[in-house]
C-alpha cells in the first residue's frame, strides 16, 4: 500500500524568487532574439511589413448656421386696362420669398384702409390684385412703406399715355368733315368695322399702325385715309416688291380720280423721280428701291406715307440698323401723316415692334431701343451652346401692359373670328414623315453638287422614289455608310429637298384623285416652302403629272408675279401654285384655293400666319386645310416648339391678355410610315385633336418636350383614307360682313364668252376672268356724274387713256368748241368689262350706267379691239395719252425722231448692227471739248468714260450735246447721270448695245414671239428643272416647231435658256438697211421662226445676188458685144 506525498509549500520568498528569475529570462530571450534578427536582415528579404494607415484627422467643428435672410418680395405694377393697374408679387434678389399668398396679403392689408380693389386671376394661375388707376399715386405710396418690399412701378411716359387717351384726337365733327371727301364708290364699299378702322386713323390725324388680322382689308382702310389728305401733298408708298402692281390696281380702283400720269412705280434707279418733269400724286416704291434712292426721296416733300407689311421694319440688337430700315426712319422724320399696315407687326419677338411704335410717336417706348428692351423685353444675359455670351431680346415682359398702351394711343386691331362669323374655318393638319437614307443622301449630294443641279436622274429617288421598291432601297441604304449624317444635323435646306418623296406620294394619293380631276369642283392647292431647289422638285413633280401651275418665287419678275396671281385665281384649269414663303407669303390674295401645303416650316410664327392667311380671308367660301410636313429626328421638330413660343409672345402685343394665342392649333396629325409599292392608298396612323407639341420623334412622346406636358391627348385609332377634302354646305353661305366675289365667280365664268380679239391677246388672258367678275360685283359704279349721262354726251366726244401699270381704261371726253384738250370723267374699267352680257342691249339698268348704253359699249368695244390688234411697242407709244379712234391716226400724230423713222430705222439706213461709239454722238459745239469722267459710287469699281464739257465748265449730253440739268450731272455716279434725260440714254444704249436692244425688246414683248406665239419665257422656266428626256418632252407637247429641228431642239434640252429659245430678230433686216435701229424695228421669234425667217432671207439674198451676177454678165456681154461691133 502507497502513501502519498505531501505538496510541498513554497514561502513567499521563494515565490517572489522564482518570478524574478523568469522574468529576467524572458528579457533575456527577448534581446537575444533582437539580436538575431538583426544580423539576418542583411542576408535575406524580409517580408514588408504592413503598413498601418494613419488615423483620419478629426473633421473641424462644423461652422454656426448663417442666419436666415430677410423675408421681402417685388411688387410690380403694371398697367391691365384704359382705367386699371394690377399689382402682382414675386421673388426679389437675395430675400426669402415668403409666398405668393402672404405677399398679396400684405399689399392688400397696407392699402385697404384706403384705396378699393379687386383680385383676378391670370391664365397662368398667378393672382393678383386690381386697382384704379387713378388711385396710382396713393397705392405706390402705401407700397414704398413696406419693408423688404422692392416696388417696380409704372414707367412714367406710359402711365401718361394712357391716362391722356384721347385728348389730342380730333373730333367727331372734324373726323365727319374728312370723311366727305371720299369717293362715293370708296365710301359705299367700307365694311362697318372699316369705317371704324378709317375713323380711328383720322382721329390721330393720319398717324396709325392698323393691324387686322390678314384678309380684312387694311389696303382699303389705308386708301380711305390717303384720300382725305391727298389735297395736302404727294402720297408715298413703301411696300414689298411684289405689291406694287397690286397698289396701283386699288388705287385707280377705288378712287376714279387717279389718272395713270398720277400713279408712279418705282422699279429701278432709272424711274427715280429726279428723272420726272413733274412730281406725281402717287410713288409707290419697294423697301429696296428706297434704300437705294434714299437721297432723291428724301429731298420730296410727302403729306402722307404708308408703310405696307410694316414688320419689315425689324428692329435689331445692334447699334445701326439695316439700310433699308435706316432709309425708311430717316424719310419718315419729315413726315407728319404716316399709316402702318401689318397683320403681324411683331414677327417672332416683342423688341421687334419697337421703331415701328417709335415712327408714330417718338419716346413713347424709351429713348432708344435698348430701355424698351430693358422694360418690356426682360433683357438679360444668356450663354449660348457654344459658350458665348450674349444678351437676349426673345423674351417679352409686362405684355399685357404694352397691348393697353398700343391700343390707347396708336393701334386698332381686329381679329376675323370676331368680325367674320361665317368664314369657314382653317384646319392645321400635322404630317409627320421619316426620311429615308437614300433620299437623306441625294439631299445631301444635290446641295453639294455631286449630283446633277437638275434632277436630270429618270430614276432619282428624289422624285421618282415610287417606283423604287423596298429590297432595293435596302441595298442601296446598305452602301457608303461612312457617308451617314445624322439627321438632326442637316440643313433646313437638305431636310426640305428629303421630304420631297414623301409629299409626292401623299399628294398623289389625296389630293390628285379628288382635287384634280378635270371634272371636280376645282380645288386649287397652295404649296410653300423657301429654297429654290425644293421649289425646282416640287415643279418637277406636278410636271410629270401634268398638273398645270404658277410658280412665284424670289427671281419673277414684277409683271410675272401679278400674271401668275391672276392666273392661279381665275383660270380653272390652274390647280397649284408654288410659292416661296419669303416671295409671295403675303399681300396677295389666293382665296380660291382651298388648301394650303408647307414643305418647309417657316423661320417665325408670323411667316406661317401671313401664309396660311393667302387663302383663309374675306372672299373665302370653303373650309381651309393646311398641311404641315414635319420631319422626325431633324431640326424640324425644335423649329416647330420655336414657332408656338414666339407665337405666344407676340400675340400678347397685339391681341391682348384675352386672346393671345398660347400655342398653333393643330386638329391633326398624320403620320407617314413606310409606304410599300402598291397601287392602294397606304394606312396612315390617325391622330385627332392633337395639339401644337406632337413632334417628338419616334413614339409621338410629349413627356420629353419643354412647355407642353400638360398638354392633354386621346387615344389613337388608324384609318385606312383620310378624308382630306371637306364638304360642309353650312360654310358656302355668304358671310355676314360682305359676301366676297368669288360666291359667284362660277356662275360668271359659265355664262361668259372672250371674243376673238381679247382671247388672242398673250397680254390679257389672264385677267379675263378677273375683269368678269370684277364687273359682276361692281357693275353699278361705272356711271357718270348727272351732269354727263342725259344724253349730252355724243359716241365721238369720248377719248380714252390705257393705264401702264394696270391695263385700266380710263375715259376722257372732248367736245368740239367747250374743251381746248380732253377733260378726264374720272371713271374706269378693265377692257374685259365690256364683253360681259352685262352690256348687252337688253340690259334693264338705268341709262345712268355708261356700259350699260349699247352705243357707247360698241364704242368700247371698238377701242379694246384696235387697242388689241397693235404691237406691244406701238401701245407702249400711245400710253399716257387720251386716244380716239381710228388709234392708226393718233400713231400719224406723233412727232418722229431726229434720228429716226417711225418703223424705228435709222435716216438714211444702215446696214452695221450696232453704231461706233466715235459717230453715235452728235458734233462737239465750237465752245466744248472731251474730258475724261470717272464715275465713283460706294465701294465699286471706278470707270472712266468720255464726255463733252463747255468751256465754262458745264457737262454735256453725251448723245445729243445739249446741257445736262440733273442734281448728278456735275458729280456723276451712274452712266445715265452723263445724258441731259433717260431718252437720250435708252437711245445711246440700243444704238450701241445688242444686249440692251434685246433687254428692252423683252420688257416689252415678254419673250413672245410675235409669229407662233409661243410663250417662250414660259418655256424656258418650266423646262429647266427638269431631266433632259422630260425637257425633250415638254418641248415636243409644247413647241413642235423646235421640235423638229434637231440641232435646236438638242441646244435647248442641254442648255435651257432665254438665248436659246427666243431671238431679237430685224423687221427689216440689216442688209436691207434695217442695222442702227431701234425697238420699232425689233421683233421676238422663237428660234424656229427665226430659222424659218433666216432661210427664207438666205433664199433671197442668194437669189438677189444670182439676179445681180445675171445682170453684170448681161452688161459684160453687152459691152463686149458693144466693142465687137465697134470694131
């Protein structure tokens, strides 16, 4: 058995020991180890160690809050009625807006106590609180007490304005005294609410902005006031280009007792009135034209002006404006009476009215431009994308105040859904079409020249894009991708020519089958758009179609525009017109056409309104649809948000808080998909009701779009046609106003027939139906004067006077014994009048109506057929003289020049085309020498001619030698300033000039020729946007005379123009003596006739010369025959 061991029990110094002794162990394990490692590290890599990151360092004590900024607001008062102001509230710079509501409270318990009030609402949702305006004084007052408020108040000069309304008008009775010296024609035809507009302007004494809307007759309201200050002085009118003719038609229209003498239209430098022996009652000139006479027109004394589309007058942002801007302020400071005509008088921003306004009444918007612009333009600095900063004028402030002002002072507008109730309405329609990558390409190539100017391609997807079909479109899509572009960023320009397939198959599958159908109720379309080469498609287009049209666009001429207008309104075999925007987008009047087509979107609103306004005016009797090609994915779609933004603002100026115009009504979109190759018309997805913002690309979103998400839409459903013609009986009543002509213009042209005479005439065609139904609607004005009409008056007492500018026939009469020379009736007519049945014998009017008297009608009658009958060159001679018959006398009559014949041949004959320029001149007189003059004008180029100069330092004439009179003549800068008058110049320039020769010639025969009558202008501008197989095809439909004749036919299909269609050719030719001419010798012949003409005179010439060989080999023989018997 085992015992086990006691523990044995260690005393506390052994125990204090032994840790001792452990403890120096470990110290020295631990040194030793150091030691070690130490050593090693010189001998080995060591693994690094790792790095501890430092303790982020403690974040500073976070600063005091800044105390709160003062509460405060702005309070601006701001003019809303002829009698009230309203005050509304917001933020101010560097305060705490405390709410619109407390704000509102505030201004309301400050001024209770004293002055009454109300509260409205804007359309906008803001509220605000209306006071009277004369209690003015005492609510700034009250306001200016608030602390933290910042007052803006009412700019003193228009607060003025508005409370002295009508203070310096006239009065009634002046107004009525005024109105007595209408015509009674003019008088009876002014509308109610023209009247008014005439009243308005009398009582400012004739300085006024009309702005009606378009088609309410602001040309007759301006006329109105014209005529009851025409006693004071000559009238000028400024207006665009295209617009002259249409001036000088209404004026002689309305008011009888403006003869032709009185109306001059200015064209070029060469009518400028210092080349007029007389200053006349009327000049209407372009705003071009009077830029570039500023000088001479500014020297005239004018009792009135009249400024037509007066938004021409844009103002800028630079210091000086444009020279045609600067030209009319300039004239306009000498002028007390001044009339401004505008339907828009704001294009796309506020600021631009603004030298308009200033015109009228100086200062009364500011000093200059730049403090209106700081008042009601909301002027600020903006940043473009590409980083520039610039100041921005787009915007509009205090509107609502500014239209008060307007209306107060200076402007009357009326709006035609107040006053025309029955006029049919005008429907927006929205088409919205993707372009394709191959029709993207051509765009692309054709504006860059790569591809022929003329779409000369027979399969050019730019037309003909129909007859491609799909697959193949898709290979050729497949091609030349490095030469993609994405569509955003095209050019308006390419974007315009892309859509042109597009609108081709859309118009051919809506408006071709129902519109143009020989048999169908004749809608007429009108197609805009801005550049020529998308003009030149659209021609392209309805060419091949064979769809007749007018074209007018920036390079017709005046006489062309007026032509194409008359043709489009009153012929109806004319179904489209092809207009540019910029060319013929306002003044003229289309109002039969029924819709209107833009390939291309307008730069602003106001050009699209202006428009659209051609055809939906006074006189209109159907619905209007308009129909607006939109591209997805391009510029258009952001032009298009541009155009409704403006729209807003400028349409506050002019028509008020109450009907301004938030957003371009649309009732439609279309949208265009793929449209496969079918004879069928495609599916076209069909959205009603829409509103302006429906362009957004791809799914039609307007989520992403600013300014029109709360826009509200229905739900889609397609259609398999639209029904784009609209029948409504309800909308051929006529209107309640004045039932404009065309209501019965059908009727007319049913029962009316041309006589030979007048149908032949190039001249007249196509005024025609324009004089037949002019004389339906005013039939009863052409009666004369008691005093004239109890029968006193005999056939042959009567003279007549044709008008140059209008074609009217003006009458005179001239009775033997009583008058020295023919005294005017002031009474007028268009020579088509006379061939209405209206004059017939059988006519149950009174006698009192001249035309409605068979002898005088047949008298009538008789002139307009002599007139008809005689060449172009011999009226020319007989205008601006009262006529009798037989006109083969008045031609007798006149006095034959120096130099030449009547049959324009030079005395004595010539057989040199042109004359030397050392024999043209007359001889020198004994006290006169050449010297050498330089002409200097601007920047251009200098040139030197010679002239004659008296020893007392005196020009001559440079032609007849006599002295040169004219303000230019001793400082020259144009080379007809060198001859004493225009005469001696035209002479000197076709007696050495062929171009000027046939220049002149075409003025006057308009590229006719006199033999076939081929319209050889016409054929030329119709041809030349067209491939040369097309060309070829017209010209053989056309002129088969070219036809024939290879080497012509082949010249002109290669080389469309003038010179190769039409010739200057000698009535008696140069060989004969006919050389040195002038016009009287001249002719025009296409060039077949010519080629017929010439062969015929080789034929001659060749015989003549046979007779003359024969004659001197009979003289040869008979002397020789002569010395044999001699011998």
């Amino acid at each position: 058995m085992e015992i086990a061991a006691e523990p044995v029990r260690l005393t506390e110094e052994q125990r204090r020991r032994i840790e001792a002794s452990r403890l120096a162990a470990l110290e020295r394990l631990k040194r030793s180890a150091a030691a070690a490692g130490t050593t090693a590290e010189s001998f080995r890599l060591a693994k690094c160690p790792r790095i501890a990151h430092p303790l982020p360092p403690r974040p500073p004590p976070q600063p005091l809050p800044p105390p709160a900024p003062p509460t405060g607001f702005r309070a601006v008062l701001e003019v809303c009625s002829p009698d009230e102001f309203q005050v509304t509230v917001g933020r101010t710079e560097g305060k705490a807006f405390p709410g619109e509501a407390d704000c509102l409270r505030a201004v309301e318990d400050c001024v209770a106590s004293a002055v009454p009030f109300s509260t409205t609402q804007s359309q906008g949702g803001h509220i605000s609180s209306v006071f009277k305006l004369v209690h003015y004084e005492l609510v700034l007052q009250f306001l200016r007490k608030l602390t933290g408020v910042v007052v803006q108040d009412i700019p003193y000069r228009t607060r003025r304005a508005v409370q002295n309304a009508g203070t310096n008008c006239g009065s009634d009775k002046e107004v009525d005294e005024l109105l007595m010296k209408l015509p009674r024609r003019l008088r009876d035809a002014l509308l109610p609410f023209q009247l008014e507009g005439v009243k308005f302007g009398l009582r400012r004494q004739g300085r006024c902005l009309i702005a009606d809307e378009m088609g309410l007759g602001k040309t007759l309201q301006a006329i109105a006031i014209a005529c009851c200050f025409k006693d004071e002085g000559p009238l000028l009118i400024v207006c665009p280009a295209v617009l002259r003719y249409t001036w000088a038609e209404e004026l002689e229209r309305w008011d009888p007792s403006f003869l032709p003498k009185d109306i001059h239209l200015v064209f070029g430098r060469r009518d400028s009135l210092e080349y007029l022996d007389f200053c006349p009652k009327v000049v209407v000139i372009s705003y071009t034209m009077l830029s570039i006479l500023r000088k001479s027109m500014i020297n005239r004394r004018w009792a009135l002006m009249i400024i037509d589309e007066s938004h021409n007058i844009r103002c800028t942002k630079m210091k000086e404006e444009n020279t045609q801007t600067k030209a009319v302020l300039e004239i306009a400071l000498n002028i007390n009476r001044i009339v401004l005509l505008s339907g828009t008088p704001s294009l796309s921003r506020p600021f631009d009215i603004y030298h308009q306004i200033n015109m009228l009444c100086p200062r009364l918007l500011g000093d200059d431009k730049f403090e209106f612009a700081k008042t009601y333009c909301s002027l600020h600095v903006a940043q473009s994308s590409q980083g520039k900063i610039y100041q921005d004028f787009s915007k509009g402030a205090r509107l609502t105040e500014l239209n008060v002002l307007l209306s107060q002072t200076l402007m009357i507008r009326r709006l035609k859904e107040h006053l025309l109730n029955e006029l049919p309405p005008k429907r927006r329609q929205i088409i919205r079409l993707k372009l394709k990558a191959l029709n993207s390409r051509t765009a692309t190539s054709i504006i860059q020249g790569d591809y022929n100017s003329t779409y000369s391609s027979s399969d050019a997807p730019i037309i003909a894009s129909s007859e491609i079909s799909n697959d193949c479109e898709e290979a050729k899509e497949g091609k030349d991708d490095s030469c993609k572009k994405s569509p955003r960023h095209f050019s308006p320009q390419e974007i315009g020519i892309a859509k042109i397939p597009g609108f081709s198959q859309w118009f051919s599958n809506h408006l071709m089958h129902d519109n143009l159908d020989a048999q169908s109720s004749c809608q007429k379309t009108l197609i805009f758009a801005h550049h020529l080469k998308v003009l030149d498609g659209v021609q392209v287009f309805l060419s091949e179609k064979e769809i007749k049209f007018v074209r007018i666009d920036g390079s017709a001429l005046p006489r062309e525009r007026k032509e194409a207008v008359d043709s489009f309104r009153l012929n109806p075999e004319v179904k489209v017109a092809i207009i540019g925007i910029t060319a013929g987008g306002v003044g003229l009047d289309f109002s039969s056409a029924q819709n209107v087509v833009f390939l291309e979107l307008p730069r602003s609103s106001s050009d699209l309104l202006q428009a659209e306004d051609r055809a939906h005016r006074r006189g209109q009797t159907n619905a209007v649809n308009i129909y607006i090609f939109c591209a997805k994915n391009t510029s258009d779609e952001p032009q298009w948000l541009r155009l409704n933004q403006s729209l807003f603002r400028v349409s506050s100026v002019v028509n008020g808080k109450k009907d301004a115009i938030r957003e371009i009504e649309v009732d439609q979109v279309y949208h265009l998909g793929e449209i496969s190759n079918t004879k069928e018309r495609p599916e076209i997805e069909f959205l009603p009701n829409c509103n302006a913002g429906l362009l957004e690309s791809g799914t039609m979103s307007v989520d992403h779009l600013p300014g029109i998400s709360d826009m509200e839409l229905e739900s889609d459903f397609t259609i398999r046609t639209i029904p784009l013609q609209i029948e409504d009986e309800g909308l051929h009543s006529g209107m309640q106003c004045s039932p404009g002509p065309a209501v019965h213009e059908d009727i007319v042209c049913n029962s009316f027939s041309i006589s030979p005479a007048i149908s032949g005439s190039s001249s007249t065609r196509s005024k025609s139906m324009k004089a037949r139904r002019s004389f339906c609607e005013n039939r009863d004005t052409l009666g004369l004067p008691g005093t004239i009409s109890d029968g006193r008056i005999r056939v042959e007492y009567l003279r007549f006077e044709v008008s140059h500018h209008t074609g009217r026939i003006h009458l005179y009469i001239c009775v033997p014994g009583h008058d020295s020379r023919p005294r005017p009736l002031f009474q007028n007519f268009l020579p088509e009048e006379v061939e209405s049945p209206l004059c017939s014998s059988s006519d149950k009017k009174a006698s009192r109506q001249l035309l409605s008297n068979p002898a005088f009608c047949n008298m009538f009658k008789a002139f307009v057929k002599e007139w008809l009958e005689l060449r172009p060159i011999d009226q020319r001679k007989l205008l601006g003289k009262p006529l009798q018959l037989p006109l083969s006398l008045e031609l007798c009559y006149l006095t034959n020049s120096i130099s030449h014949s009547t049959q324009g041949l030079i005395k004595g004959g010539s057989k040199r085309r042109i004359a030397p320029l050392s024999v043209v001149s007359d001889d020198l007189p004994e006290n006169a020498e050449w010297r050498k003059v330089v002409l200097r004008r601007g920047t251009t180029k200098e040139r030197e001619y010679t002239q004659g100069w008296t020893t007392d330092d005196e020009p001559l004439c440079k032609l007849c030698q006599k002295l040169c009179n004219g303000n230019l003549a001793k400082s020259p800068e144009y080379f007809e300033d060198l001859f004493c008058k225009l005469d001696c110049f035209r002479l000197y320039r076709l007696r050495t000039n062929q171009s000027a020769l046939r220049q002149a010639l075409f003025q006057i025969e308009h590229g006719i020729c006199s033999q076939c009558k081929l319209d050889c202008c016409k054929l030329v501008k119709h041809i030349k946007p067209l491939s040369n197989p097309k060309r070829e095809a017209h010209i053989r439909s056309v002129a088969p005379n070219i036809a024939c004749r290879k080497k012509l036919l082949a010249k002109l299909v290669e080389e469309p123009t003038q010179g190769n269609a039409w010739h200057a050719d000698h009535i008696v030719p140069v060989y004969k003596g006919g050389g040195e001419c002038t016009l009287e010798n001249m002719r025009t012949l296409c060039v077949a006739c010519h080629a017929e003409v010439t062969k015929a005179q080789q034929k001659e010439r060749k015989e003549a010369r046979k007779e003359e060989r024969r004659k001197a080999e009979e003289l040869l023989r008979n002397a020789v025959n002569q010395l044999k018997d001699d011998d």
